[in-house]
C-alpha cells in the first residue's frame, strides 16, 4: 500500500470482479477519470463531498479487492468503497428462465452492479452522450473535464484529471461546449441540472425508481438519461436504457436473431423486472451480447464548423 493512502478492503463471498463493476463508469478510452494501469489496477477519480479523490483499486485475492485512495474526500470514498464494488448489490429473485440470458448469468454468476452515490457526476456525462455518437460524446468530456477539472491528487497516472464541481459547470461558456461540439440544447440541459446538483444528490436516499422519476422532471431529461444515471449513481437494476440507439437492436438480434424496437424490448425483458438492467449487463460481460454490422457508421454532425 501506498504512504499516505486511506486504505480498505472489500471481501466477497464469491469471486472479485472490480472489471466487471467499474466498467460502466468508464467514458471512452480517452476518459481522464477513469484509466485501467499495465499490473491490471483501475485508477478512477471522483468527487466527494467532503473533496477530491483519487482511488486505486486492484484484486487482492480471488474474493477481495484492496481499495486505497487520495485527497480531500479519501476517507468519505472509503466509508462507500464497498457499495461501488457491488457489495450491497441485491440479485436475489433473479432466475432468468430466458436460455440465452440464463447461459449469461451462467457464465457470469459473479457480475455487480455498484453505486457510486455521486448523481451529477453520472448525469452529465449521460446528458453529453445524449442523441450522438459515443466517440463524439467521449471526447466532449475529455475535453471539458480536462479543460475545466482539477488535477487528481496523489500518484495518479499523467493527466488524470477530478470532475468539475457544480458551480464550474455551471459557468462553463457556450462557446466552450460548441468548441467540444455540444449543442445547445444539451449544454443547456447540462448547465439546467448543474444548477439543481444539491437536489439531485438527495435522490440517492429514494428508491431507485422514485429517483429517476425525479431525474424525469428535470428539462431535457428523459427515460434514456434517467436510466443511464441510475445504472451508476443508484446501481438500479431495473434501469433499462429504453432510447437507446443499438440496446434494443442487440437485444433482438441476441435473444430472437433479428433486431427489435424499443416497445418490443421492453416487453420481452419483462419477465425479468425488476431486473432488467442486469440482463442486459450480463449479455455484455458474457460476450452472448450480438450487434451484426450491415453498414458504414453514420457521420458525426460537426458543430464546430458551423
């Protein structure tokens, strides 16, 4: 362990799987919140509370994971390290009768899904990856939160970088989200749901779906970015990502071997409520998880040469 460092660790009863649960929170390759070192050990920061974080965590057995962390909010991450590894994570009454998703649950019996506590730090990114390509969605949150957050503290890997707090988001120039090509409408949604952050992070004491209902009122939120934040701040099971461009073609294609709608994803999920979110984790982390390609990549709309 490192000098300095607040130190935990979280033991599981079956086999540790940090990969699996972090996974999600990672935007992109290029993300400089979240890197994935050579020895396997993911590098992650975040905002607390009570401060910044860096946070180092690696298996320190095949049933534990050892967390150390940095910064202001080092001991506030480690009272909720446990909870971001999945460690309250509930997949009781989950028995998938579905054979394709019961081969993926399977094959990764060990699959959590954690939570981060954090609400606006899963929101905005959701709202930047709103209606785009996710390329394009990630490096508009390299670029901002490179530009607009702060270094990560302690020994963290070159140019990791802590998520900008409320009110810098809140005074981020227009000019500054069209420079990273994000339109108006989301940049005004972005600023909109900054400009309510102590609200938002009440909602993780709700149940996870009275939380996305009240995401749902927020202007320019809607079912698809009210799940996607769910998924990470509240590790809520059942939020399915109903909007999303390729979820229900990949569902279709996996399940029936041809692609659906959304209407018909949700109701061939419903068996599996309230569990639906993690159905379709567990197709993922399988590799059953099928996406034929017919066709070239749709162009991303450049806004900055507008």
């Amino acid at each position: 362990m490192s000098e300095n460092a607040v130190e935990c660790i979280v033991e599981f009863p079956g086999p540790a799987s940090p990969g699996y649960t972090l996974s999600p929170l990672r935007r992109g390759g290029g993300d400089p919140c979240y890197v994935t070192a050579a020895d396997g050990a993911i590098w992650r920061t975040t905002l607390m509370r009570t401060g910044p974080v860096t946070m180092r965590i690696s298996r320190s057995g095949p049933r534990a994971v050892a967390c150390e962390a940095w910064g202001g909010g080092a001991a506030e991450f480690a009272d909720g390290c446990a909870a971001l590894l999945g460690a309250d994570d509930d997949a009781s009454g989950f028995s998938p009768v579905e054979p394709t998703i019961a081969e993926a649950h399977r094959r990764v019996p060990h699959l959590r899904l954690g939570r981060t506590g954090r609400v606006l730090e899963s929101l905005i990114p959701a709202v930047i990856e709103q209606r785009v390509a996710g390329k394009d969605a990630f490096r508009a949150w390299r670029l901002l939160v490179t530009k607009f957050g702060s270094p990560a503290p302690g020994p963290a890997p070159a140019g990791m970088r802590v998520p900008p707090p409320a009110d810098v988001w809140r005074r981020v120039p227009s000019w500054e989200f069209h420079l990273a090509n994000v339109d108006p409408g989301r940049a005004r949604t972005l600023v909109g749901c900054a400009q309510r952050a102590d609200s938002l992070e009440r909602l993780v004491t709700r149940p996870a779906e009275q939380a996305r209902e009240a995401l749902m009122s927020l202007p320019g939120v809607g079912v698809w970015t009210a799940a996607e934040t769910a998924q990470r701040a509240f590790g809520d099971a059942d939020a399915l990502s109903v909007g999303d461009y390729h979820l229900a073609k990949v569902v279709g294609w996996t399940l029936l071997g041809r692609p659906i709608d959304d209407d018909a994803m949700v109701k061939l999920l419903a068996p599996v409520r309230p569990h639906r979110h993690r159905a379709v984790r567990l197709l993922e982390a399988s590799g059953l998880a099928r996406n034929p390609r017919f066709g070239a990549r749709q162009a991303i709309p450049d806004l900055r040469a507008i």
